[in-house]
C-alpha cells in the first residue's frame, strides 16, 4: 500500500478511536461521578466542551461558534490534503504527522457537527492544586501531530524538495531533480 493511502488510513482509524472512546465515555461518565485511574493524577469524567482542543475558547458565547470552528476544521482538512498530495514521498514524518493531525481534526468535527459540540473527559490533575484542561483522543493526536511536525521541521530545516518545481513547470523544461521526481512517483504507484 502507497505512504498516501496509509496516511488516510491513520487519520481513520484515530477519527474511529475516538469516535468510540468519546461513545464510552458518553455511556460511563454522563452524570455519573468522575473515575479516579491514577489517585492524584488521572482521572475520567465527563464534559462538553463548546470550544476548541484543551477548552480554548469555551467561555465565548455566540451562535455562530459552531459554524466558524466547524469551517476552521474544514479548511484545516483541505491544506492538510492538498499539501499531503504535493509533498513528495520521502517526508514520511510530515505524512504521518499530517494524518495524525487530520484525524484529530475530524473526530473532534464530527462531535461538533453532530451535537454542536465536543466530548471530552481525560483530566490530568496533580492532585487538587494543578488541572491541565479535560481532553480527549482527537486532542491528543492534534498534540502529538504538531510535535511530530516540530520534529520533522529540526530534521529538515529547509522543508525537503516539494514535488512541483515551479521554474520547470513554468519554463516547460524539466530539471534533473524533476526527472527523479518524476520517476519515483511512476515507481510508487505501480506504473
């Protein structure tokens, strides 16, 4: 299986991951007392959060919230795709991490799309005098794709080759680095 198809196929299974936690969660936690994992640390309970990842902007009150924040993760989705589909093979980190991304982006958008907004109930505390905000499985993958990311920028400060060369394109000749390009992509998709 082609790195592109794998890549949409992380951001699915993390988008049913969280999908089905955020159904446990729902059916466990929903008005019942919150589940210590780790006493002083861990526990699970149960909220919904109208803002973004790690309750960022929940205390903001308007009706178009929902809309706004489901176009954000619309548009997050389609750079993501596009970029993915011009970024040449050998960034396997940025692949992974992209998908990684997208599949927190669409699980936290299809809780707000279907119920306006998102579930979350991870609680990482120390003790009672620090509480990090309550999370979920898609906050956490957007967290650990942008790390990856962070990672995958220190191992290729320049940002790697992209796929297209626009002076080549644009001139109608083709560089030598085209050229591999080129046959690289015949030879990953088979033709």
């Amino acid at each position: 299986m082609e790195m592109k198809r794998k890549s949409y196929l992380i951001a699915v299974l993390i988008l049913i991951l969280d999908q089905a936690t955020k159904w446990l969660a729902s059916a466990r936690l929903d008005g019942h007392e919150a589940i210590e994992i780790i006493p002083g640390y861990l526990r699970l309970s149960f909220i919904r959060n109208s803002g973004v990842a790690f309750g960022l902007f929940t205390e903001v009150q308007s009706a178009w919230k929902p809309i706004i924040l489901s176009l954000l993760a619309v548009a997050a989705i389609i750079v993501i795709v596009v970029y993915s589909r011009r970024m040449t093979s050998s960034r396997i980190l940025l692949r992974v991490a992209l998908a990684i991304i997208m599949g927190g982006i669409l699980g936290n958008l299809a809780d707000r799309l279907v119920h306006g907004s998102v579930v979350d109930f991870i609680e990482f505390h120390v003790h009672e005098s620090f509480y990090w905000p309550t999370f979920n499985v898609a906050d956490s993958a957007i967290t650990i794709g942008i790390a990856l990311l962070l990672m995958d920028a220190l191992r290729n400060p320049q940002g790697g080759e992209s796929r297209k060369d626009p002076v080549s394109e644009w001139a109608g000749v083709q560089s030598p680095a085209s050229a591999r390009r080129m046959e690289d992509e015949k030879h990953e998709s088979g033709n």
